[in-house]
C-alpha cells in the first residue's frame, strides 16, 4: 500500500507541472492560433479592399490625365477655328493646319475639310491637311472627295457639335495595316450667318496617349491600362496585335469566359465598376470607367497575385509569431505553473516520509488561501486527527484480531454443513433415479406388450388394454416429473452452480437448430401437441455460446408453454438485432397476471401453490441465460397467453 501511495506522490510530483502546463497550452494555443487566423481572413479582405480602392484612385488618376490630354488637343483646335471662319481662304486654312500641329505637341495632324463649292478657284472640292511625323510637318492640299467620305467628316456634319471618332467609325479605314491608331477630334465650322462651311479635325495619337498614361501612372508592377470603344474594339494594349481589328469578345467562349463577356458589355455600355475575371488561368483585377466625352472606357488590369503580394507576405509574419508566441505561452506557462505547486512539492516531500512511517514529521499550516493553501492545512489537520486515532486503531485491530479467529471457525463449520447438505441432495438424487429409471423401464415393457397384444389379440381386450395403457401413461407421466425434479435438485445445488460457472461459451451453435431440438424434445413429452416456428435468419447463422445450457433454457420455456397453454397455438420465432439473437416462445391461454409476473423469476414462486413442480423452473433458466451474456424477458405487453423473449448475444 505504501509502495503504491509512494508512486501516486512521486508521478504528482514530477508530472503535475507539465500536465498543468500542457493543460494551459491546450487552452491558450487554440484561442492564439484562432485569434491569427482570423486576423490572418481578415487581413486578406482589408488588403483586398484596400487594393482595390488603390487601383480605382490610380484610374481616376489616369481618366484625369486622358481628359487633360484630349483637352489639350480639344482647346489647341478650338482655339483656332475662329480663325477659319473670320479669315476663309486656301492660304489661310492651310496657315491654321500648320500652326495647330506646330505649337501642340499632343496634336499628331490636322485637317480642314471644306463643304464642296466654296471655293470656285478649285475644282469643287478642298481640304488642306498638316501632320506631324517625328520632327518632320508635311502640309498638303487635296482637290478630291475623299476626305468626304470619312465618318469623323460625316459625324461632325449631322450633329453639328464637336466630337471625339476613334479609327473603327471608318468603315474604310483599313486600322489593321497601321501599327498605331489615330482618334480625331473634329468640329463643324460656320460663317457669321451661321452656314456650315466646313469641318476641321485634329489626330490624337493612341499610342502617344498610352505611353503617357503609363508612364504617369502605375498601379503594381504587372498592372496594363486597355481602352475600348462603344464596340467593344481595343484602342489601346499593351499588345499591339489586339488593336488591330480584335475586340474584348474576340474569342471568348460563353461557357469558359463568361466573366470576361460580361466585362465586355460593362464597358461598352459606359459602366463605372470594378470585376474580377481570368485571362489565360490568371485571375485579374478589373476596375473600369468611361472616358469623359466620348463613348470609351478606360480598364485597368491587375493580377490579383500582385494585389496580394503583401498578404502573401504577411503569412511568413504570422508563421513566424506564431512561432515566437507558441514558445514565450510555454515558458511563461511553466514557469507560472511550477511557481504555483512549488509549496505542493514540499507537501508531497514531507507525506512520502509519512508513507514511509515516520509520524513524526511535522506538516505546519500556511496562510494561504488557495487550493494549495486548503490543501496543506487539509493534511496537518489530517495528521494530527491520525495521531489522535492512532491508539484506538490498535486497540480494534485486536479486538478484530480476536473475531477474525472466531470467524474462522464459524466459517469452517458451516463450510463442513454446506458439503454436508450438497452431499445429501447429491444422495437423493441418485436415490431416486435408480427406482425411476426402474420405473420407466418396466413402462415402456408395458407399452411394448400393450402394442403387440393390440396387433394379435381380439376386440374383446381393448378396454383392458386401454386402462393399462393409461397407468403406463401415468408411469411415464410422473417418471418425467420425478426426472424433471432431480435435475432441478442438482442444478439447484452447490455442484450445479459450480458447474454452471465452469460451463465453456465456445461453441458453435446454430440458432434455428438448437430451436429445432428444443422443440423435438418437447413434442418428445406431449405427442399432441403442434410447436410452430418461424426464423428470420437462415441455418447457417450460429453464435458463440454453450448448447447444451442454451438448450436447457429453451426447453423449459417450451415446456411451460405445452403444459400451460390451450395446446395449440405455440410458436417459436427467431430473429435478431445488431447485436443479439432473440428466441421467442409465445402461447395462447390463461396467460400470467400482472400480480404473478414479479415474481415469476424468483425460486421456489408457482403460479399455483397444489400445481406439480418446485418452482424452480424459470428461475434455472434465467440463471441459464444469464451465464450465457443473455437474459430472459417476459413481454408484459402481450395478453393473449405469455410470451418470454431469450436475448442471446451475438
């Protein structure tokens, strides 16, 4: 006992500490690695949300510097056109050409259309047209209707109001053999009676414009700007194969870039918004907005992974603190906790000298309020109440010394009575079973004769015969009950219940046989009488159990019923559950009152006090089960007779 109190003290003291520290990190590590993660999701839309309010400022940025760009080209041709119409002459229209080119470094080329026969020195027609390439100007004059064929030309003409024509309004303009597309800005011009002489047009260079833009403005490292017309035809890309003649629904499947399409109809539809779509398996960040005064929208991409390139980063932080924090939550819980049991230590050093038997040692009080405080002045209180009832322990250990001795010989004599009676029963019943089986023998002479003579003697003898056949009958009739009776004694009996728990469960019962027997036997004992049964499981099933006790638990189930019953509803069905087989013997009589069916399992309880048997039918069979791992039931819900349940495990 000492040795095992020894371990206990000697496990709490070298392991407390740790279970109480790895008990707080249990705790505490969940709720920090909790609190990391969800800043961690956090983190991921706050970034998220942040680059995104970032990529719609750097657009707003650059719809800015677009807007400035196309009014610088817009107020450079504004500001000279009443020059056209207050001095209209050839000289003096190609003179304004050259001066809105030459002093505009954002206007690639200017052209004045005139309406045909305003000027009858040239044949019909006149257009004057300056553009600038590289640090050369080449002015020109033209005679020929082309330029009034062109839709910035025709545009300007039916609305009478300036606007803006991107290159894919011409369906004559072949974009796709120009490596950079020109959009124009061109404005009706009238005379002082307001007649429409002519249109003057100014080239904004699309390229020029997208160098511009990306050099003023830059999102993330990988971020592009797209412009796209009311067509949905790329004005500028970084690639420059897309501008010439593709569109943003230019190989888009339905099923696979739908969210590219719909990207598409945002922006010509002149939409302010930002959207997510894939490109090439990438994931991209849209964010789009119309270009002030014209029917373009202007797009910003960027790869969602450049957006979360710090939240990327930020994991390696937050692997790195939760690192640092796993390690300062387990040094500091350690040391907290062996802080704490510290005096709980010197408690445990000063009881195993107390285990070991030196009383002696003194256990002092503390002020502490604590468990550990509780739990010492708990142990000095127990000390001394131990040495208080020290004396009067020895003094009933002699006391108890004195009535184990007397129990010992109380308990010899009656162990010397029980072999006495085991051996008087086992005497009776061998004393009875010889007669008895004299008794049977001389019953089945008697059947045998009565047989024979039946066969060869006449009619005259047959009601003899029949009154020897019922004494035989009678012979037999109590010779079973007799048999019934010995058995019951035995199993009753200290040897019974010696071999009963000796009883093996290992072998292999089949279910519907061992039913099958029990039942044959029974109709062995009453001929007239018809056993139905009904199996849910097939022959082949069996169960680990003891056959012969499960046989002698079913076989008095059957026999109370063929006794008791009206003799000709008994039936016997098997079936099952996950776990147990379930015998069940069911009869149609007078069934068992609700009063008698509380003790109908207890020994030497009868329904029927001048009934044959000893009442130890039932209970046997019950304590049969019950060895088995079963039991037996009675169902208190049927009333048409008895029903009993056997539950056998599986």
């Amino acid at each position: 006992m000492n040795s095992i109190f020894q371990k206990f003290l000697y496990n709490v003291r070298h392991s407390m500490s740790t279970h109480l520290s790895v008990s707080i990190l249990l705790m505490a590590v969940p709720v920090f690695i909790l609190a990391l993660g969800i800043f961690f999701i956090q983190s991921r839309y706050f970034i998220r949300k942040e680059a995104a309010q970032h990529v719609n400022s750097v657009l707003n940025t650059t719809i800015h510097h677009v807007c400035n760009y196309m009014s610088a080209v817009r107020t450079a041709t504004n500001a000279n056109t009443w020059l056209v119409e207050d001095h209209f002459d050839p000289h003096s229209i190609q003179g304004v050409t050259q001066q809105i080119v030459r002093f505009n470094r954002h206007v690639n080329g200017c052209t004045i259309t005139i309406e045909p026969g305003m000027f009858p020195s040239y044949d019909h027609f006149f257009s004057a047209n300056t553009t600038h390439t590289g640090d050369t100007t080449t002015v020109t004059t033209s005679e020929k209707s082309y330029y009034y064929h062109k839709a910035w030309y025709k545009k300007a003409k039916e609305t009478g109001q300036p606007c803006w024509v991107d290159p894919f309004q011409d369906n004559d303009e072949k974009t796709d053999e120009h490596d950079h597309l020109t959009a124009k800005y061109c404005k009706p011009l009238y005379n002082k009676s307001g007649q429409l002489i002519g249109v003057i047009a100014s080239d904004l260079s699309l390229h020029k414009l997208s160098e511009t833009i990306k050099k003023a403005c830059h999102a993330f490292p990988e971020s592009y700007y797209v412009l796209v017309n009311s067509q949905g035809n790329y004005l500028i890309h970084p690639d420059l194969t897309y501008t010439k003649g593709r569109t943003i629904f230019t190989g888009a499947d339905p099923n696979r870039h739908s969210d590219r399409i719909a990207l598409g109809h945002e922006m010509t539809a002149g939409n302010n918004g930002t959207m997510h779509i894939t490109l090439d398996g990438r994931l991209y960040h849209v964010s789009y907005s119309q270009v002030p005064g014209t029917d373009w929208s202007l797009a910003l991409v960027c790869p969602d992974s450049n957006i979360l390139k710090s939240y990327h980063q930020l994991l390696y932080i937050i692997i790195a603190i939760i690192a640092i924090g796993l390690l300062v939550i387990t040094t500091l819980s350690h040391h907290i906790v062996s802080r704490a049991i510290r005096p709980l230590s010197q408690l445990v050093d000063t009881t195993q000298q107390i285990a070991a038997g030196k009383y002696d040692e003194f256990i002092p009080r503390t002020n502490r309020d604590d468990a550990i405080g509780q739990l010492q002045n708990s142990f000095a209180t127990m000390q001394q109440s131990l040495n208080f009832h020290m004396g009067g322990i020895r003094h009933t250990t002699e006391e108890t010394k004195k009535q184990n001795e007397e129990l010992t010989q109380v308990t010899k004599l009656a162990e010397k009575a029980l072999r006495q009676k085991t051996e008087f029963i086992q005497n009776v019943s061998h004393q009875i079973r010889t007669p008895l089986n004299i008794i049977m023998g001389f019953s089945q002479v008697l059947r045998e004769s009565l047989t024979s003579r039946r066969k060869g003697v006449k009619s005259t003898y047959i009601d003899k015969d029949d009154e020897i056949a019922i004494i035989s009958e009678a012979m037999r009739h109590n010779a079973r009950h007799l048999e019934r009776m010995v058995l019951m004694l035995f199993d009753s009996s200290d040897v019974g219940v010696f071999e009963e728990q000796q009883i093996r469960r290992d072998d292999k019962v089949s279910c519907n046989e061992v039913a099958r027997e029990s039942i044959r036997h029974t109709q062995h004992y009453f001929p007239s009488i018809l056993i139905t049964m009904e199996s849910e499981l097939p022959d082949d099933i069996c169960i680990q159990s003891n056959r012969l006790s499960l046989m002698h638990t079913l076989r008095e189930l059957l026999y109370n019923a063929a006794k008791y019953s009206d003799g000709k509803h008994l039936t016997v069905r098997i079936t099952q559950t996950d776990s147990t087989v379930r015998f069940i013997v069911e009869d149609t009589g007078t069934g068992i009152s609700e009063e008698e069916q509380k003790k109908i399992f207890k020994p030497f309880a009868k329904v029927d006090d001048l009934s044959e048997g000893l009442g130890l039918g039932l209970p046997l069979a019950k304590r049969h089960a019950i060895s088995l791992g079963g039991d037996i039931l009675l169902d208190s819900s049927y009333h048409a007779g008895c029903r009993f349940i056997v539950e056998m495990p599986k």
